[in-house]
C-alpha cells in the first residue's frame, strides 16, 4: 500500500487512539476530582470546631464580609487559595470534557467555573459555623481566579494528561516507568521548594531578603541552631536528591547528560528560582548536596542493578543478601528513632500522659492546620518521605526470596512491620514534650512505606527486562541503560 493511501488510515487510527486514552484516562479523572473536593471541603472546615448559630444571623454575617486589605505576610495565604481551586477546576474540567464539539465544550468550562465558584461562595458561608476560620472575599476572589486558572489549563493540557495517565498502564515494567516516576518526582520536588509562592520581582524585597539572610552565596556558611539541625538539614538535601540520579540512570531521558550533571543542573535551575520566592532560603550549598545526592543515586542504582543480574544469571536468591538488607532496614528504623525522637526528653508523669492521652482524639489534620500552608506540605513530605526508604530496603529484602510462598508472606510481613514502625515512632512521642502523637502521621508514614515497596517491584520488573537486553545484545546492562 503506497503511503498515500496510507496517511488517511494512520490518521483515523490516531485520532481513534486519542479518543481511547481519554476514555481511558476519564475514571481516574473522575476518580480524582471527587476525593479532590471532599479533600478541598474538609481542608476548608478543619478543625471542624462547630459552633451553632441561627441561620438569619449567619446571612447577615456573611453579607457584610469585608475585602481584606493583604500584606506581604498574607501573600502566601492569597496564593494557597489560589493553588487550592487549580486542581479541583482542572479535574472537574476532565471529567466532564467531552470528545468533540467546541460549543459543548465551551459550555462545560463555564459551568465548572460557576461550579467552582458556587462550591467556593457555599464553603466561606459555612465557615461561618467553624471558627477560628476565617471569611473573607478575598478567599473567594482567589478561588475563583484558581477556578479560571484550572480550566484554562485543561483546554491546553488536558489531552496530554489524559494520554499520560492511560500510557501508566502500559508503561509497567518497560523502561517507560522510570522516566515516569522521574518526572514526577522532579514536578513534586519544584513544586514543594517553590512554595508557599510568595514570589517577588520588587528590588526592595531581594535587598530585605538579603540582609535577612535568605541568599546565601558562600557554602555552608548558613547559620543552624545546634549541630543535630545542621547534620539533619545536610542530610536530607542530599537524600532528596538521589532518587533523581537513580531514577534517571534507569531510564532513556531524551536529553543524554549524566545524573551527576543532570542533578547540579537541576538543583542550580532550582535555586535560582527560589529567590524570587520571598520566603525561601538560595543557598549554593544545596548544589554541593545535591550532588553528593546524585553521588549516592548514581551508586545505589549500580549496585541494585548489578546484584539483581547477578541473581537472574544465577537462578538462586542468597540468603545472605536478605539479611543484609534487613540489617539496612534496622539501621534506618535506629535513624528514624533519633530523627523523630530528638531531643530524647521522654516524661513519664501520669499527669503528662493523661493530657497527651486526651489530645489524641483530634480530627485527622488537624494538627496541621495550626500553621502555614507551607509547613503543612512540609510535615507531610517529611513523614511519607522519611519511610520510604525503610520501605524500599524490606522491599529489596524480600525480593530475595526464591520461593514464591515465602516471598508472599515475607511480604505482608514487610507490610507489618512498616505499621509496627510508625506506631513505634507515635508511640514514643507521645512522651515527649515538643511532639504531638497522631493517627494522621502514622497513616502518612505507613503510606510512605507502602509506595517505596510498590514502585521497587515495578522498578525489578524495568531491571528483568534490561538483563534480557543485555543478554540479547551481548552489552553491558549500563551500556543498554546509558
């Protein structure tokens, strides 16, 4: 068939295949703008402190809400309502996006703006009934530029979303699954160092910056509190930055760099635009650590590659291999014990522990509320990552195992014992004084946990299939990954 004839047949082929990844990708779409908005409602009335007050009096209320006049401290507040209303528009805008039409699609956008706007007006209005909220227009003005944001972003992107969600199924255990996961976690990594967003182009406000020590051009001349501060900053900068390295020695990027310079460019792209955000730290020795990140990523990865062909060619599992990453497991759970243990001051009055005890009856992120938006996300990020490595090294553990009974019940045991850590670690604060022991930390820590032992099974499939091409190409398998 000439390729004339051709073109026409390709081009309904493709189109068909468009339309299938939508469809495909619809119900996760769906999926994920409903659990959105409940998040989004119930983020908004934590801590779900009601207080009665007559309906008629709640009207009168709410119509003599004021604009706020914001300040640069308010600025990061503006933002997070802003950002709060993005994803909810944007999902919304997916789920209901029909294939064709521009009319209809014309008409979709505007009813999830009035959506989103109305779910907005309805929010502050019952915020009414759940201080120490606050009511203000400006909630709802930010909310509803967030909507148009939203679904502005879906009429460009949205296609190309929905063509990455449904291509996460085909890309298990294919080198695409890394490349994934890599892009993912750089998008999680700018986005958390960008926050809160209070960004700035004012000369004034970099002058004040600097002076208040928030640019820092000399390495490692950034002032800690004590030396445990110092080592656990130094430590984690360097930590976050490994799976990038490891993640991109595993997959094809289309840019060929090393995950050594692939990382020092990052971090330094990364770097530069955090200062235009006000409240964020530049600090050229988060270059030095990323690349002492990247070091470590570029290490782990060899090695974990390496050992898992040796264990294919060999056809057996050692067992001393399991004990060995059971002993990291260990290690890691002692680092974790310091980390979130620190400063040991345990008291064990029954006058303490009675009071601790009562506190745990708050609603789940409640704690979290008492704060800024940016240090939510940051508490967050710290007790889902902090078990993920505990996670990945039971999950290489097991993986040792020939035997696919035990390995199964190896398993749910790695499973356990991850639960097992996180009430260890709430249990334990619960004696001391600066911290706060809650339910909604174990769940993030065990969710940590349970996502590193997902993404190593998948990433053993991606390393299965790399020794198979290396055998058939009689290569290196870092010459076929490289």
């Amino acid at each position: 068939m000439s390729d004339l004839h051709a073109t026409p047949r390709y081009l309904k082929q493709k189109s068909d295949n468009d339309s299938l990844n939508i469809s495909s990708a619809r119900f996760s779409i769906l999926a994920l703008a409903a659990a959105y908005t409940l998040f989004a409602i119930y983020g908004s009335l934590v801590p779900l402190n009601f207080q009665h007050h007559p309906l008629r009096e709640a009207f009168e209320a709410f119509s003599n809400i004021r604009y706020l006049d914001l300040k640069i401290g308010n600025r990061a507040d503006w933002v997070a309502n802003i950002l709060l209303f993005i994803p909810l528009a944007f999902f919304w805008s997916g789920a209901l996006w029909p294939a064709r039409g521009l009319g209809v699609r014309v008409l979709i956008a505007l009813w999830v703006f009035i959506a989103c706007v109305g779910l907005s007006v309805a929010i502050e209005f019952v915020q009414l009934y759940f201080p120490p909220r606050t009511v203000s227009l400006n909630d709802i003005l930010a909310e509803s530029i967030g909507a148009v944001v939203g679904v502005i972003s879906w009429c460009i992107f949205g296609q190309r979303l929905s063509e990455w969600l449904a291509g996460w199924r085909s890309a298990r255990g294919s080198l695409a699954l890394s490349g994934r996961l890599l892009y993912l976690y750089i998008f999680v990594l700018f986005t958390y160092n960008l926050l809160p967003l209070d960004l700035t182009l004012s000369p004034v406000e970099f002058f004040h910056k600097w002076r208040e020590g928030r640019v820092v051009l000399i390495p490692f001349s950034f002032v800690f509190a004590n030396p445990a501060e110092a080592w656990y900053g130094l430590l984690t900068d360097a930590l976050i930055w490994a799976p990038v390295a490891f993640l991109w020695r595993l997959s094809p990027p289309t840019v060929r760099l090393t995950p050594l310079f692939a990382v020092i460019l990052i971090a330094t792209l990364l770097e530069f635009l955090q200062l235009f955000v006000y409240s964020r730290v530049s600090d050229t020795t988060d270059i030095i650590t990323a690349a002492i990140g990247a070091g470590m990523g570029t290490w782990l990865s060899g090695h974990w590659a390496g050992q898992a062909q040796k264990a294919t060619q060999a056809g057996i599992a050692s067992r001393s291999r399991v004990w060995l990453w059971l002993c990291f497991a260990l290690l890691w759970i002692g680092l974790l014990a310091a980390i979130f243990w620190y400063p040991f001051d345990f008291q064990t009055g029954r006058a303490f522990i009675t009071e601790r005890l009562q506190s745990l009856n708050r609603v789940p992120f409640e704690t979290y509320y008492y704060g800024t938006e940016y240090r939510a996300v940051t508490e967050v990020l710290h007790k889902v990552g902090f078990f993920i490595p505990l996670g990945l090294l039971l999950a290489l553990g097991v993986a040792q195992i020939r035997h696919y009974f035990w390995r199964k019940i190896a398993g749910w045991g790695a499973l356990i014992a991850i639960g097992l850590v996180a009430f260890g670690i709430e249990l334990g604060q619960l004696f001391l004084p600066g911290k706060f022991a809650d339910i909604t930390d174990w769940a993030l820590e065990f969710l940590g946990g349970l996502q590193a032992m997902s993404v190593q099974r998948y990433l053993a499939h991606e390393c299965a299939i790399l020794i198979s091409v290396k055998r058939k190409s009689d290569k290196p398998v870092f010459q076929v990954l490289v």
